[in-house]
C-alpha cells in the first residue's frame, strides 16, 4: 500500500472519530435549537476534514448526529427575529417545498465541506444557507450583475480575496476555494461591523461602503443603526430576512408543515492533487464519472482541461477518489492531456491558432518556449489539445455558452459578430432588443465587456435576410455598403483567416456556403461572401 493510501485511510478512518468529537464539542457548549507537462510527485487523496486539532479531546463517548442538518442547528447562532420580512420569506418557502427539495439535492456533495469550514472558524452554521439565497446552490450560477459560483462574487471581489481567474479555470467557481473566501470576506465584515452579523452580512451583499453610509445616515438623524433600521437597497433589504428564513426553517422544519431531505454527516468528497494539467475527460474515465459530473464537483474549470498553471487539485466522490489515484499512477504527466504538431502556415499569428486549437497564446508560448509573438512559416509548434470531441465537454464555457445560444426562442434569430468600438447598450438600441434580455441570450452581465470577433446571438420579432445579414456588417440597416464577392481559397487559408480578412463572422461564412466544421478548406475552392465595402483595405 501507498503511503498516499495510508493516509487515505487513516483519514478515513479518522475521520467518523472527529465528527463525533466535533457534534459532542458543540452540544458542551451551545443550546440546541428545536428541531502542465512538468514530472511531480505521487498524487495525494485526502478526504476533507479541517477537525483533526479536535481529535485528543475526552468525548469519545458522545453519539455524533447521523444527520448533517442535526450537526448544524447544534451550532445555529444568528439572532432570532422575528420580523414581517422574516415571517413573509417563511411563508413563501413552506408554499414552494418543490424548490426547496431541489436546492437540499444541490447541495447535497457540498454542504458537508462548509459546515467543517465554518466549524473550524467557529462562524454560525446558518452560514451554509448562505448560497441558498445567492444562488440556490447552482455551482454555474451568473447574475446580471457579473457574479459566479455558490458564494457569487464579483470578479473585483474575488480577486480581493485571492480568487484566480483565467481563461481556464474561474476560482470563484471553484466550490472549495470560493467557501474558503466568502468565510475570508465575511469574517472580515463582522469585524468591520464590530461583531453584529446581520450587518457583515448586508455588507456581504450590497458592499461594506454602502452599508457605512446607511449607518451614518441613520446616526446623523438620531435613528437606530440595526440591520432593520437601515435605509438600504431593496435586494439587500430583502438578502438577510431570506437567510433568517430559511434557518428557521432549516432549524424546525416540521414547525412549518415542511421536510428536509436528510444528508450523512460525512464527507461526500475527497480532494485530489494531480500535480500537472490533465483533460477533464481522463479524469472522467480513470475515476468512472461522467464527464459532467467532473464538472459539478469541480465547476471552477472553463476548458476541456485544468489549468496548466494550476490550482491542480480536483474534488472527487469518496469512493471514486482512491480508485482515480492508483489508475492516474499509470499516467505521467505528459500523457495527461493529448498534444499535436502544427506547422505554421504563411500569415498565421499564435491568436490565431491558439483559438483554432481551443488553447491559450500564453500555453502555447511557454510549451514552444517562444517570447514575445514572432512566429515564422514553416516552423513547427508543439500544442496540447482535447483527447476527444469537444462537445463532449458539455458544461465547459464554451459549450454551455453554445447550448445557451442555441436555445430556441420567439422571433427570429441573427448571428452578429462583434466590431471594434460595441457595446452591449449599442446592438440593443440597432435591433430594438433590451440590453437585458440581449445580455441574457449570451451569457452575459450587461456591464460585461464585448471583444471584436466575439458572436453574439439577437432575436428580433422582425425577419431577416438569411444571405444578407446584416449582423454581419459594422452599419447594419446600410444596404448600400453590401456586396457579394467570389473567393478563391488560397493555400493557407482558414475559415478563420477569411473571416478576419473580410470583417465577416466564421458562421456566416459556413451558412453562406453550406460548409460543416468538420471539413478543410481546399485550394482552389470558390466561396461566396457579403462583404461591407467600406471595412475593406486591400483584402481582396
């Protein structure tokens, strides 16, 4: 046996001991509420379990809940209020028990790890009904206003509180590093706050300055300065009176003619350090999951792989756990993810054919060792790419964001490809859409940033021509700018590559010459393009 597996088990076995030890610790002292390709080291399973301080304690004897919701009222702290709000939000979950029977199943492989975190911090158990209110517990969760994940932080925030975020992997996804943060952000807010947590809690929602500026307010006027008396904004007003509710609930369910699934009080999952970049997919096959199921547990990665530059830990099933590490033993790093040769064709820069390879100009840079981004045809690069097709990837960005914008919707549909100088305020005033509802097609927040060549997906209740789209061009509804033109593929050429060289998107390229991803251009092949004539410069 593996020193790694030793410590699997040891832990493992370990680890009932210390929930035990944990649940009797609680019940001594709290009242209980009613009812890349870079050789590393042998990879390490260990089952998540921050209570090992507890484990020399004398309470061995204790009988620890079965139950995780048992475990958690035993360390219910918030303040009991009752208030209309309150009371409103109470009445609202016991008459959708539907919706809360589905966020219980959500958080099923997740809530075991935050109540240990919360634990060792000694915060309130309530705590861990805080995504129930930021995002129902939708690890894939985005709202309008660019937050991500259970705990929804905004990119700044994030950031602010070590959150890595790159074209791979979005930490504030990641189920484990953002509950590490949002325990960081709110036990600073509760200092801020001097102790009180229905305003950390506020402050977690609407920002610390806001709630500032309320307080002041309020002071200045001789008004009290609790939670209730503040003149905050209707979200955050409606934010702490929904997590009151719901631990209320959570507290006595059968006081509210409700029932809550139970959940074991033991770790769903094992966390995994692979130590280098490895596909998503060979995860899948080495631990016996679904590819989306990889994805769920660890949400935090964008692509068909994790990140090369790290974090290189996965959150596995316990019983997949072992059996990933002993078959990922077989695979030394270079044979985790698939690498092809590409010969640099005449014309091609590094952007280019790092987004015709799904890859980063960055990776392909530090594999090739090349600084700066001269490049010369002929050369060869060395590029890692998907073992398989990448839609079998199904929740990575890419493909939840296609599934999004292939959704059928009323109107019809139009496939606008982004130029330089849009914004999202813009192409909704062009196609009389809201900036909303434009954003929301897209996956999108409506102060997110638009990227020239970025597709975007407008439905409009007005038809329009399938040839001559206007999506296509920089002024639109100018008819007079459009032409068709004949091409001749040159040797080289990419769909990509004429598309940045006529200004046109890659889909209408295949649409106009009913062409499928699948096959190579040929020299010598005719296409046919609508082209705006005054974005041309020589290109022709």
């Amino acid at each position: 046996m593996s020193l790694s597996n030793i410590r699997y088990f040891r832990l493992a076995a370990l680890s009932p001991l210390l929930v035990v030890l944990s649940g009797c610790l609680l019940q001594s002292t709290k009242t209980e509420v009613p009812a890349e390709p870079i050789p590393m080291p042998e990879p390490a399973v260990v089952v998540v379990d921050p209570l090992a301080h507890l484990a020399d304690l004398k309470a061995q004897q204790c009988t620890h809940p079965v139950d995780l919701w048992d475990r958690l009222r035993a360390n219910f702290q918030l303040p009991a209020v009752e208030h209309p709000r309150v009371e409103s939000d109470i009445d609202w979950f016991a008459r959708h028990e539907g919706y809360l029977e589905r966020v219980v199943e959500r958080a099923r492989p997740y809530l075991y790890l935050i109540t240990e975190a919360l634990e060792v911090r000694d915060m309130p158990a309530e705590l861990a009904l805080l995504p129930v209110v930021e995002s129902a517990f939708q690890p894939f969760a985005y709202s309008h206003g660019r937050a991500a994940g259970l705990w929804q932080f905004i990119p700044a925030t994030g950031k602010r509180f070590g959150l890595q975020q790159t074209w791979w992997y979005d930490g504030r996804r990641d189920v484990a590093e953002s509950t590490r943060a949002a325990l960081d952000y709110l036990q600073f807010l509760h200092k801020e706050f001097d102790g009180d947590w229905l305003l950390a809690l506020a402050a977690y929602n609407s920002g610390e300055g806001t709630v500032r500026s309320a307080i002041r307010r309020n002071r200045q006027k001789g008004k009290p300065a609790d939670f209730f008396s503040l003149d905050l904004p209707r979200e955050t007003r409606g934010y702490v009176p929904r997590l009151l509710a719901i631990s209320r609930i959570a507290a006595a369910p059968a006081a509210h003619g409700l029932s809550m699934a139970a959940v074991d009080n033991e770790p769903y999952l094992a966390s995994v350090d692979v130590g280098s970049q490895i596909d998503l997919d060979l995860v899948a096959e080495l631990a016996e999951l679904s590819v989306e199921e990889v994805y769920r547990f660890n949400p935090g990665f964008n692509r068909w792989a994790t990140d090369p530059s790290g974090p290189h830990h996965l959150l596995l099933p316990r019983e997949s756990a072992l059996q990933f590490q002993e078959r990922l033993a077989e695979y030394p790093a270079p044979q985790r993810v698939n690498w092809t040769r590409h010969r640099i064709r005449e014309g091609e820069s590094l952007g280019v054919i790092a987004e015709r390879y799904r890859t980063t100009v960055a990776l392909i840079r530090k594999v090739n060792g090349i600084r700066g981004n001269l490049i010369r045809a002929g050369q060869s690069l060395v590029i890692p790419v998907a073992r398989t097709d990448l839609k079998r990837y199904q929740l990575s960005a890419e493909q939840r964001l296609a599934e999004l914008q292939d959704k059928d919707r009323d109107g019809n549909r139009i496939d606008y490809q982004v130029q330089t100088g849009d914004t999202l305020w813009e192409i909704a005033r062009r196609y009389g859409v809201s900036v909303t509802s434009l954003a929301k097609w897209n996956g999108m927040a409506p102060r997110d940033t638009l990227r020239p060549g970025q597709n975007l997906v407008i439905w409009t209740k007005t038809a329009q021509s399938a040839a001559f789209n206007p999506a296509d061009f920089t002024h639109p509804f100018d008819s007079n700018t459009r032409q068709r033109i004949g091409y001749t593929v040159r040797k080289g050429d990419s769909l990509a590559r004429i598309s940045q060289r006529f200004r046109v998107s890659v889909d209408s390229l295949k649409r106009w010459n009913k062409l499928s991803g699948e096959k190579y251009l040929q020299p010598g092949q005719r296409l046919t393009l609508y082209v705006d004539v005054t974005q041309q410069s020589g290109s022709i």
